[in-house]
C-alpha cells in the first residue's frame, strides 16, 4: 500500500447534497476531495459517505486524518503545528 498524498494542509468545507459521495483516500485525484478513480492500483480506495439531506461537513484534504473522510486536526502535525 502506498502512502497518501497530501493535497492540502487545510480542510475542504463543502455542502453535500443527498446521495453517494466518495471521499478520495490516496491524494491523487484531480477533483479533490472527491474520487476520480486514480486511486487505482494504490491500495487506497475511496470511502464512501452517504448524505440523507443537504449537509456540511469538513472534509479532510491532507489524508491523514484518523476519522475519513471528516477532518480530525491530524493537518496541524503536518503543518508544523
């Protein structure tokens, strides 16, 4: 398995809207935070998030969070605090 990418040292604050998401787990997609399937071959899939209505959430973007696809803080580290 490969190490995920960081694509920001920031979360990604978005409004879902109800249905299937999926959260991009390696770093690689082009279309952050979400998949494009690039993740093919890394041993990092997407995780799935299912909205029942219109919802907030803070999506990570630096890969590490201990809570996918919800941003934990764990960027901070990265960032050098």
């Amino acid at each position: 398995m490969e190490a995920p990418r960081v694509c920001d040292t920031k979360p990604c604050v978005v409004e879902l809207e109800p249905g299937v998401h999926w959260w991009c787990s390696c770093g690689l997609s082009g279309h952050q935070p979400f998949c494009d399937g690039s993740h093919k071959g890394t041993g990092l899939p997407p995780k799935k998030i299912v909205a029942d209505k219109p919802t907030v959430v803070s999506l990570c973007n630096c890969k590490h969070t201990k809570t996918p696809p919800y941003c934990d803080g764990s960027h901070a580290e990265l960032a050098g605090g």
